[in-house]
C-alpha cells in the first residue's frame, strides 16, 4: 500500500510493507541529508520556531524548564526551538549574535545570578527580548523589577505559570 503526505507542498510518498503474521507495519527510513526539509524533518515552508534561551549554572534546572514547556507553547504558535546557555558569557554571546522571542534566566545561578544578568541585558542589548526570570521564592518579585524583567516565576516551578508566561512573551515579541 502506498500513503501519500497529506501537508501542503509535500511530495515524498512512503512505502508500508507488512513485517509478517502480526502485520506490523513498518516505514523505510528516508535518506539522510544536510538539509532536513529535504527528508521530511522540517517543514518546507511556515513561521519560524519560537527561539529560547534559557540560563542556569544548574543542569537540572534548565531541564526542568524544558520539560514543563515541552515542543510547542500553544496549538496557534509555532514549535519551540531552544537554545542552553550555563555561564554568563555564553548568555552574553548567544544574546548579541541570535534572535530570540525570549529569554529565561535563573535568578539563582552562579557566579552571576539571572536578574543582574537581565539588568546588564537590558541596558546593553538593543531591542532586548523579553526576559523571564526564576525567582527564588515568591517574595522576589520586587527583585525582577528591579531588573527590568518582563515577567518572573518563583521555584519550585510550577510548569502551568511558566508556560503561561513564556506564551505571553512570546506572543508579544512576535506581534
């Protein structure tokens, strides 16, 4: 049996050979190449991803904020791209060389926590994206004004706040 993709502009077929008494079906793996769209791993054509970097010394942390973001912020908005940054050089060059919708910094890094960071942002990045940053607790929040954040979130995270969040950000970077 032949299955022709049903997505705008698509033009691979795939081929479904049955594996034996169970009929299990398998998909020929399609041809490895340099540009995913030409495999069927990106689209063709659409809106560019949603582009984050996230900030913290702490590995799980950064995990934590993926996790409870996932691939997509919203069904309207287009897949999440993510960008890790564990030092405060890396944030400060990721910043001046990408385009990203939003920023997430980690209050409690180290040796330079998340709100100094998005203070120094803020005044040296021109058109600065919006910044999210993780507070310590709750009453922290007069802290992330202090900074210039545009939003903050307390650990522990709770996923549902910090999506909601980031998707406002987002939504209002892209206009």
């Amino acid at each position: 049996m032949t299955t022709t993709s049903t997505r705008p502009g698509a033009v691979a077929q795939a081929q479904h050979q049955s594996d034996g008494p169970l009929g299990h079906t398998t998909t020929p793996k399609a041809p490895d190449h340099e540009d995913a769209r030409l495999s069927g791993d990106a689209p063709v054509a659409g809106p560019r991803p949603i582009s984050l970097l996230v900030y913290s010394h702490d590995a799980q942390t950064r995990g934590k904020v993926r996790t409870a973001i996932g691939k997509r912020l919203a069904s309207d908005l287009p897949p999440v791209q993510w960008q890790e940054c564990a030092t405060p050089a890396a944030v400060i060059s990721a910043v001046d060389s990408g385009a990203f919708d939003v920023l997430v910094l980690d209050g409690e890094a180290a040796p330079a926590g998340g709100m100094g960071m998005c203070r120094q942002l803020k005044d040296e990045i021109f058109e600065c994206p919006p910044v999210l940053v993780l507070t310590g607790r709750p009453q922290d929040a007069w802290l992330a004004t202090w900074s210039r954040a545009d939003a903050a979130v307390p650990h522990p995270l709770d996923p549902r706040a910090l999506a909601e969040a980031i998707t406002v950000l987002a939504r209002r970077r892209r206009g």
